[in-house]
C-alpha cells in the first residue's frame, strides 16, 4: 500500500484545502429514520454541495496538488456527471482549462451544468468506458493531465474530509454509511474514521445490480461484472478501484447492497419527511439503515449527491407511491346500463377513495348487459386504506380484481 497518501496528516491538509470550495453541510438529525430504526440516524447531506455532490472535494484536492506546470497543460476526465461538474467547478477555481469526456447518452442538464463552470465537453460512445478511453486518447495527443473519477489515492483523500467534518461535529459517532461504485469515497471515509477511532463501524453500501465490489471481496481480488443494472447510476460501476480495493478489504467493516426498490421508497420518504432531493446513489445508506443490525447506536448516513433530473424524479416518486399502496388501480365488471358507475363512485367516495383515473371499456364482454369493464385509477393513505377500499368493492358485489399499475421501470446503466 501506497503510505504517501491516505494519512492523518494529508487528510488534514485537505480539509484545509477543500474549505476553499466547499460549503459546510452540517449534519442534520432525522427524527423519522430514528424511529423507523431505533438508532439516532444523523444524515450528511453532501446534496447539497456546490454542483450538488461530494466530488468536488476529491477533484478539487487533486488539482491542488498537481505542479503548477501540469495543471497549466489543462486538466481532462471522464465522466456522466458529478466528478464532470467537480473537475469543471475545480478547474474554474484555479482558472485552468478542463475538457469533459462524457457518454452521449448524458442527460442534457448534466452537460450544460459542466459547460456552465467554464469547461469544454467533449460526447463520445455510449457508456463511460468508451468516454473513459477518448479521454486517455485526447491526454496522450494533447498532453492533458488526467484526474481519475475515483482510482486515485489522492482523490479518495479528498472525498475523506467528509469523515473530518462529521467527526468534528458527532465525535461519539458510532456508525458511518458509505455510498459504494468505485470504492473512492469508501476508501477515504474508512480510512480516516479509522484514524480517529478504530473501533468505529464504517458500512459501504452497494446497489445489488451493480455490486462490484462485494464480487471483488468475495473473490479476493478486483473482479468486473460482465453488466451493470440499477436506477444507482452514480454507482453503477463494473470494475472498483484496484488502487483503492486494498483499503476497502482492510478498513470497510461490512458490505450491504439494497435493491432498487428500496431505493424508490427511501426517495419518496426523503422528500417527504426532509424536503430534499437526494439522488438514487445518495439513497443506498438511507435505503440500508433498516438493515443494520444494531439499536440504540449513533448513525450518519453519508447523501453523496442529489444530482436528478425532472423526469427521472416524477418518475420515481409515482413508483414510490405505487410501492407504498398510495396508488393502485383496481378493475371492477359491471351490468351497462344507467346509474352503475355513479354507485361505484358513491362506495368509492364513501370510503374517502380519491379517483385519480377512469377507463370504461364496453368490449370487455361480447354480452355488454352482462359486463362491462371499468379500470379505476385511486389514491389512498397507504395498505390499510387500499384493503379497506376493496374490501367495500367486494361486499357491493363488484369482485374488485388489483390491475399492476405501470411505474417507473429501471434502466440499464453500464459504466
């Protein structure tokens, strides 16, 4: 293991560092993931970070660190998002020049933020990986400096002064939660809280469909998933850091990974209970909070970034409320002739059922006397209120069947 980097003594040079750039996310109590889970749950909201993630902490530090010469020779990365914005926001602030390899699969708003702190982007290949080799490409023709997304000992300290600051706020904290995709941000919080305390417990948290990480410690070594499939798409890597695996095999105390579902809920409970966005990857450790396996402890649970578009964010709020039973659609036969849909409607109405959608279709049945079909699209308080809901269908003789309501379907992310 490389000992230059990764020690006290850098660590605190960093926080000096970063504090040129950085806002200071101060930890905030959450009194709704306490009790859900029995522990004091403390949140960092690194979402709310200048360009909207911790990355800027790593990139930054980096480029302080570089000789004045390679960083006047311009600074080059890959990335789909918010290492693009940290190096671009980083470069800016030592006014050098920063060129963006991004996939052209990149939502727009990311680009256009990384070209609004004065970088040039560059769109190439459908996935990181293809971004990733023009961006060496481009390094080696126009002698740019690279800055790696996350295999870098000197990045993985930057993104570690968030350790520092949660350490200087919660000195007794017991338990850190870490976001995992390459393993740069892990590698700095576990080291450093390890530093400060060695009988801490620092959790990484991996999606399941994207979980390189625990392959490569099951395995022993760097290992790469032939694919990757998650909503987590900020840690949706296929191969971890084989600079940074060392330190996640000696420092991280336990691996979870939460499905994407899990992810869905803790959006819309995120939202709900504490008025902010946090993006998909920034959820894994509030998503993983149920699955630890303590009470009574000291809990920060690390919210890496909140970088989400608009449609993707409508899109999983309607999922979440379809997981909690707070939408659902049921269909109903009915005799056609005059007045049924008006008592469907009174029984719904009676049980405070709030109509979100109707269809009426008459071609259910060749007989329509007999039946025809009507889809009601409702909005209730949750399970309880849905059975009760059903429950009143049935004893009118409706024989409500629940119809899957179509929500928001997972993309494929490869990185």
């Amino acid at each position: 293991m490389n000992q230059e980097m990764l020690t006290l003594e850098k660590f605190e040079e960093a926080s000096e560092a970063v504090k040129k750039v950085t806002l200071e996310t101060k930890l905030i109590y959450s009194d709704s993931f306490s009790r859900q889970t029995g522990n004091r749950v403390y949140l960092k909201p690194e979402n709310m970070q200048f360009t909207g993630a911790y990355k800027l902490r790593g990139a930054y530090y980096k480029i302080s660190t570089l000789a004045p010469e390679e960083r006047q020779k311009g600074l080059i990365t890959a990335s789909a998002g918010n290492h693009a914005q940290g190096v671009a926001y980083a470069a800016s602030a030592y006014g050098v020049k920063a060129v963006i390899v991004m996939p052209t699969t990149t939502p727009l708003i990311k680009v256009n933020h990384t070209k609004s702190y004065g970088a040039e982007v560059v769109l190439y290949g459908d996935l990181y990986d293809e971004a990733c080799e023009k961006a060496y490409e481009l390094a080696e023709k126009h002698g740019y400096t690279f800055i790696h997304p996350f295999d870098d000992l000197t990045v993985a300290t930057g993104q570690g002064t968030i350790a520092m600051e949660i350490f200087q706020e919660l000195p007794l904290v017991e338990y850190i939660l870490v976001p995992v995709g390459g393993g740069g941000l892990a590698t700095g919080v576990a080291v450093l809280s390890k530093l400060l305390n060695p009988k801490i417990h620092v959790i990484g948290v991996e999606p399941a469909g994207a979980n390189c990480m625990q392959e490569s410690l099951n395995a022993g070594e760097v290992v790469t998933l032939p694919s990757v499939n998650t909503i987590a798409d900020g840690t949706a890597v296929k191969t971890p850091g084989s600079l940074l695996f060392p330190y996640i095999r000696s420092h991280l105390d336990d691996l979870l990974t939460v499905e994407d579902e899990e992810l869905v809920v803790a959006f819309l409970d995120m939202v709900e209970n504490h008025k902010m966005v946090v993006e998909n990857s920034g959820l894994l450790t509030v998503a993983a909070l149920k699955h630890l396996g303590c009470k009574g402890k000291k809990v920060v649970s690390i919210l890496s970034g909140g970088n989400m578009d608009v449609i993707t964010m409508s899109s999983v709020v309607k999922q979440g409320m379809i997981l909690r039973d707070r939408i659902f659609t049921v269909s109903v036969l009915l005799p056609d002739k005059p007045g049924e849909l008006c008592r469907v409607a009174a029984i719904l109405a009676e049980e405070n059922g709030n109509v979100v959608k109707l269809e009426h279709n008459q071609f259910v049945s060749t007989n329509r006397n007999a039946a025809v079909e009507l889809r009601i699209t409702l909005e209730a308080y949750g399970t309880e209120h849905k059975r009760q809901i059903m429950k009143a269908l049935e004893v009118n003789a409706y024989r409500p069947k629940e119809v899957k309501t179509e929500g928001y379907k997972p993309k494929l992310t490869q990185v």
